[in-house]
C-alpha cells in the first residue's frame, strides 16, 4: 500500500512536490487516447529548472482529471456543450501562457561578438626594437646567445620556444644586468602576449621586476597598452581601470582609441552613437561603417513578427528558405491534427497536440529572432574585423615597439 508519503520512484525522487495521480484518474490510462500524456510528460521531464517540471506535471494531473470528469457528465441531461467548449479553451490558454513564459528570451535583440586578431609574422620585423643592440661580449656569453635564439624565435612566431630561450638567458644572465634582465622578463611577457596568453603575461608581469619600471624604461608606452589589454581579456577590469588615467597622460589619442576598441569588440554601436566624447573620435571611415552595418542588418523583432503572423515567415526573411518551409509545414500539421481532434472531442489529445503545437509556435518566433541575431553577429564580425584591422584599433597593432 502507499503511504501518505509516497513520493513516486525513477526521476520523480528528485522532485519532492510530485505526487501520484489520483485513483479515480489511474483507470483513464488504459483510454486509447491518454497514451499521449505520457509521451509529452516525457518530453517535458528533461527541462532544466524544476518548477516548469512541477508546473507541467501539475496541468497534466489537472487534464486527466477534467477529462475523467467531462466523461461523466456527457450522459448527463444538463451538460452543456458550450461550458464544455469554454473549458477546453481555458486550458488550452493555461498551456500556452506556460510554454509562452519559458521559451521568451529578453536578450534576443543584443550583439554578442566574438571579435580575435592574430598577427601576421610581419608585425614583429617590422617593428623596431627599443632595447640596445647586444655589444660583442654580451653576444659571446652564455645568456647572450639564449637571447638571440629566444628573439629568432620571436620573430618566427615560434613563441613557445622563444619564452624558453628568454627564461633560460634570464637564468644565466648576472645579477648587475639590470637592463638586460629587464629586456628578457619583457620578451616573456611579450611573447605570451602575442600568442594571447592573458593570464600568463599577468603572471609574469606581477611576478617580475618590471613592476618597478617607469616612464624611463624604454618600452613603458607597449607595457601599459599591453597590461591593459590583458587585464581586460583575464577579467580583471578594476586593475585595468587603474593604468588607464596612465595611459591617458602618456598617449591621449591610444587611451581614446582604446574606449573605441572596447565598444566595439561588445557590439555597442548605441554606446558609440550616444558617448558624449563621440567626436573625439568619428572619423568618416566608422561612420561608413556603421551605416553599412544598419543598412544590411536584419531586424530581430521584424523576424519574430513575421514568425508570428505566418510561422516560416521569419526564417524567410532572414534567409533560411529551408528552415522556413520546414516551420510552415510542422506548424499548419500540428495545427490541423489539435483541430481534427477537438472536432472529434478527443479534448485530452487535442489538448496535448495544440500545446506542442503551441511549442513549436513560440519556439518558432524565437527561433527566427535568434537567426537574425546570429546574421547580424556574423555581418558585424566580418565588418567589425575589417574596420579595426584598416584603422590599427586592436591593441596589438598599438604597439610601436617590438622586443
């Protein structure tokens, strides 16, 4: 016998508000039609948040129950068949309202770019170095050869192996060697910099002497726009907030260059539009480039309308023919089976046929929002990319000096 605290067995233990079904509703089971609870019970129990799963199991408890209960009164003299109709349609709107509140997404309509640049094996040549050139001596010893390997290795892009050339000439080289050690712990930090090691050039930064240096040191201009960048891709905004008044006073026009990057990076064009130091730096070439991008963009809301007014629509007009007609065909049959059966006064099937029609409705709208979010993501990228590279905004086509 169960108990007043049975809970249920399998999956339903790790739900403690699910209970059993009612006996008068367990005979209904055996109904030809109810077999379809227990398929969309099924496909609704592997969803994420447990109270959608309670609130689900609940409704379904609630239909068995009302279905056990229309059976009973179809015999009787009183019933009446518009009661009958308007309870279907009050739970038919139940289900919506529930598949409608979990498949809205609010952030459908921002840019989440992902924007990386690799630099070319140019960059480094072409770039000149702000150290002084090894003397002969240096070069016959032990840590000046480590040296040179480690900077042949840099300019190779071997970057691997060049942060194990700095580190072993940092190893041999003398303690009175203050500038030349300074120039190895750099070329560490320089290298796990080019190959986007963000945590790493915190590290060895933090770690090193170079704590120390000032404005004398004669990369001090790359080592601030580099710990900045850093900072920024490691997560640790505060620190980087701190070295940006620094850097304004060293270069105004690289600190604004900077704010522009950043915004850009995130997708923020209103952010650019609105900032009250916009003019500070609007220049035709982003101008131009924010009007293409408006002009070729889609619009997420227009897609979710279109969606909704004709399911497929919005795939269409974003591009995805396919994807459109599969939607249209899905929805009008979905459609046309939850009417046959409420025709027919099949009201459990109905109901459960209309609800996932109801899904794949709703899923639909956002579905479309999110494939003109995912075009615009890839128009901006391509465009975004472009204009930072042809304008040296990214931090690493910052830098003026090498190693």
């Amino acid at each position: 016998m169960r108990g007043a605290g049975y809970r249920g067995t399998g999956p339903f233990l790790l739900i403690p508000e699910l209970r059993p079904l009612p006996r008068s509703c367990t005979g209904l089971l055996r109904d030809k039609q109810l077999p379809l609870f227990g398929l969309a019970i099924v496909s609704l129990m592997p969803m994420r948040h447990g109270l959608r799963i309670r609130s689900l199991w609940l409704i379904v408890k609630y239909l068995l129950a009302i279905q056990l209960r229309f059976q009973r009164m179809r015999n009787r003299p009183f019933f009446n068949p518009i009661i009958h109709r308007t309870v279907k349609l009050s739970l038919l709107g139940l289900v919506c309202l529930l598949v409608l509140m979990g498949c809205c997404h609010s952030n459908s309509c921002l840019l989440e770019p992902n924007l990386t640049y690799e630099p070319p094996l140019t960059l480094v040549d072409s770039l000149p170095s702000p150290f002084k050139p090894l003397s002969v001596d240096e070069v016959k010893s032990d840590w000046g050869k480590e040296l040179l390997i480690a900077q042949t290795f840099v300019r190779e892009m071997d970057l691997y192996r060049a942060v194990t050339g700095f580190k072993r000439a940092l190893i041999l080289a003398p303690l009175d060697k203050v500038d030349r050690r300074l120039q190895m712990e750099y070329g560490i930090l320089y290298s796990y910099y080019l190959g986007r090691k963000y945590p790493e050039v915190v590290q060895t930064f933090e770690t090193s002497a170079l704590t120390n240096v000032g404005g004398d040191f004669p990369a001090f201009k790359d080592l601030l726009i580099i710990l900045y960048d850093s900072y920024q891709e490691d997560g640790q905004s505060l620190k980087a907030e701190r070295l940006f008044p620094l850097i304004e006073k060293c270069e105004a026009l690289k600190a604004t260059h900077l704010r522009l990057y950043e915004m850009l990076i995130a997708g923020n064009i209103e952010g650019i539009e609105e900032n009250e130091d916009a003019a500070c730096f609007t220049s035709d070439e982003l101008i131009d480039f924010i009007g293409e991008y408006r002009c070729e963009a889609k619009s997420v809301r227009k897609a979710q309308g279109l969606n909704a007014i004709i399911p497929g629509a919005g795939y269409y007009y974003v591009g995805l023919h396919k994807a459109a007609m599969t939607s249209f065909l899905i929805n009008t049959l979905f459609t046309a089976a939850a009417y046959q059966l409420f025709e027919r006064g099949d009201i459990a099937a109905g109901l459960i046929v209309a609800s996932l029609e109801t899904g794949w409705y709703i899923g639909g709208i956002n579905g479309a929002g999110l494939a003109a979010k995912e075009y615009n993501q890839s128009l901006y990228e391509s465009k975004a990319r472009d204009f930072l590279v042809k304008q040296g905004l990214f931090p690493v086509l910052m830098l003026e000096k090498s190693f």
